[in-house]
C-alpha cells in the first residue's frame, strides 16, 4: 500500500481552503440572499451587491469589504433590464429608516402588521441577516444552533425576532431554557413538552410559530438528548408533534482547548 496521499499546500491561502472547512465564522463570511417574499410578488435582495464589470458582465460582491462573491452572475443586458423594472439592487440597509428595516424584515417573514417590539434593540444589517438566516432554516427544516461567547447578543436577537412575528399578540411564543451542569434529559423532555403545548395553541389561534431555546445547551452532560429533539424531532424515539408550529434552537458557548499550564492551574 502507498499508504496515505500527500498533498503538496504550498503557496495556498486561507482563502481558497475556506469553501473546503466544515465549521466556518459568520464573521468572515459573505451572507449574500435573495429572498421571495411572502407576498409571492416581490424579492428582497440582501448581503450583497452588484456591480457592472469590465467583461459585459455583472458580479456579486460584497458591499462591505467590496470582494468578489462570484463574478459573471448575470449579462449587463439583464442587469440594464432588471433596474429598469425598479428591482431594488444595491440597497444599503444601514443607512435605511428603523421603520423601512422593519417592513423589509416583515415582508420576508410574512407578517402583515409590522410592530417594532423593541426600540433599543439596533437592527444593524448583520443582525437582520441572523434573523433572516434563521428564519430560512426553519423552513428548510434545517436544525438551527448558534455559537457565540456569552453576553454577545443571542438570546436578544432570538426574542426580537419572536417579538416580531407575535406582532404584538399578548401570547408568550418564546421558551427559554437556562441548561447548566445539573439539567437531566428528563428536565429537557419536560420542556420540550410544555412547548409544544404552546406551539399548538399560538399556531391554531394565531398562526404564528414558537421558539423553545436552549441557552448554552453545552454545559449538560445530556446534550445528546438537546441534539435528540433539535436533529431527530424526537422524544425517546417518538416522533414530535407534526405542524405543531414549534421551532427549537441551540445556543452554546465556543470550543477553547486549554493549554497544559491552565489545565495546571
């Protein structure tokens, strides 16, 4: 056997090893969207922009460190065409009113009656994309775990963004779990169903769906049963609650791996 086969990495960048990395930070990664609203007429273009080159083409790039996301993404014909039809490219979402942002947020989430639940929360254009981004796994159906240091925002933007879809509904539509080092799997099985009661109950007199999160869910020795209903939608092996409108979420705190001098200490 030749055994294992080198790879010759001379000469490569981060940059082009980033597409081929499991885990990636959304901090230095584009978000470009293009959503279809809710109203199935119109879009909402986010996370990028686009910009006419000099080969009779367009690229995409990313309006705030002006990279190249993919070049040639459309013939400046159609680029012409497009904003001859006011399709609205190229919007800078920091610079728009709060009231704007919101309706912007509304249209993609589908929410008729836009409210501003919190007025000191800051809608940047990186908080709106997190809120948009997980918006868009629920529909997929894709499991939705937020990594972050503590105290940066996370259970913040997840209320706003419940607070938003309840549109001022008096309906609690966010359960927060606090998991620690003594949360058992039968606690979370618990929680998961009083969420689901609730889910039910806002999703048949209301229409809206609810969120059960769990805060800093790493620290239990039970985070296989977190990952039991996140993953599988199950509860010992049966199946949640079908259309039930409930939307589970993870948060936990980042990986360090500690030196021996601390392991010492």
């Amino acid at each position: 056997s030749p055994g294992r086969l080198q790879m010759d990495l001379t000469g490569l960048r981060d940059e082009d090893l980033a597409p081929f990395l499991i885990r990636k930070r959304w901090e230095k990664e584009p978000h470009p969207y293009i959503f279809f609203n809710d109203d199935h007429v119109s879009m909402t273009f986010i996370g990028f922009h686009l910009e006419p080159n000099n080969q009779n083409s367009v690229d995409a790039i990313d309006p705030t460190s002006r990279r190249v996301i993919k070049a040639n993404v459309m013939t400046t014909a159609l680029y012409e065409g497009l904003k001859l039809q006011r399709v609205p490219f190229n919007v800078n979402f920091d610079s728009l009113p709060r009231g704007e942002k919101i309706e912007r947020i509304c249209n993609v989430l589908g929410i008729n009656w836009p409210l501003d639940p919190d007025e000191t929360y800051e809608l940047t254009t990186d908080n709106i994309l997190k809120m948009l981004a997980i918006h868009m796994r629920f529909r997929c159906g894709i499991p939705v775990i937020i990594m972050g240091e503590t105290g940066c925002g996370k259970t913040r933007l997840i209320k706003y963004l419940c607070e938003l879809r309840r549109s001022g509904v008096p309906s609690e539509n966010m359960k927060l779990v606090k998991v620690h080092g003594g949360t058992s799997s039968e606690m979370i099985y618990s929680k998961v169903r009083e969420a689901e009661n609730i889910a039910a109950f806002n999703k048949q007199e209301y229409g809206f769906d609810s969120v059960l999160f769990f805060d800093e869910a790493n620290t239990t020795e039970a985070i296989s049963s977190i990952k039991e209903v996140l993953c599988d939608k199950t509860v010992k092996g049966k199946k949640l609650t079908r259309h039930s409108g409930l939307q589970i979420i993870a948060a936990c705190n980042p990986y360090r791996k500690h030196t021996d001098e601390m392991i010492q200490r």
